[in-house]
C-alpha cells in the first residue's frame, strides 16, 4: 500500500499534525515513499522560511509531473463524472488499487476513484 498525498496531507504535515506523520514516517521506513504531483505542491507552495517543514517533507515525497498524458488522462475522467478539478482527477490516476489517498476532500475524490475503477482507501489527515 503507498500513500498518496494531496494538498490538505501536506498541509496537515506543515502544521505538524501527529496522525499525518506517522503515516508520512511509516512509508519512508518502508521504503516506499508518499506520492503527489506538482499540481498539488503548487497548491501549497508559497516559499520562504515559513515553509521549512513543508521543504524538508518534500525531499521524501516522490512528487510526480503533471504532463500532458496525465492531464489528458485526467480529463478524461473528468468527462466521466462531470467534474472539473483536474488537480483532484490526476492525483487519483496516479493511485493504483490499494493504495491509502489521505485527502481533505474523500467526497470529491471517491467518484473519481469509482470511475476510474480504483478500490483505494480515503482518508482525511
């Protein structure tokens, strides 16, 4: 199982919430390093001094690009169930069956997850 991290993981990770890094430090000792793309780091990313947590987290997070094929891929599923979050459609698509989302948004992400056919597990930070 790998975590997927969207905005509101790294901002519960930010803000030092303890349930949030356990599971964080439970995937790095495994070896199996959390998830994201760039969109959900520009979501959250202001810079400076403020975000030293925020920084050091990130150099642990396989943070993967949204391309062209991801943001086709995405909009597609998009189609599919008449949303348009693009951001919230390619994080779901870079899960895979099994996989923990820790998400602040489970009722956005869930039909997405159906639509794409994905049995993930979504849980709030």
């Amino acid at each position: 199982m790998r975590l997927i991290l969207d905005s509101g993981a790294l901002i519960a990770l930010e803000r030092g919430e303890r349930l949030i890094w356990r599971r964080w430090s439970d995937a790095i000792a495994a070896g199996e390093p959390p998830i994201c793309h760039g969109g959900i780091v520009g979501q959250v990313w202001r810079g400076g001094a403020r975000q030293a947590r925020l920084a050091r987290v990130l150099r642990y997070v396989d943070v993967r690009p949204l391309d062209s094929a991801l943001g086709r891929a995405a909009g597609a599923l998009l189609s599919r169930v008449r949303q348009k979050d693009v951001i919230d459609a390619a994080l779901v698509l870079l899960a895979e069956d099994g996989d923990r989302i820790i998400t602040s948004d489970p009722e956005d992400l869930a039909p997405l997850a159906r639509a794409a056919d994905l049995d993930v597990e979504l849980v709030r930070p």
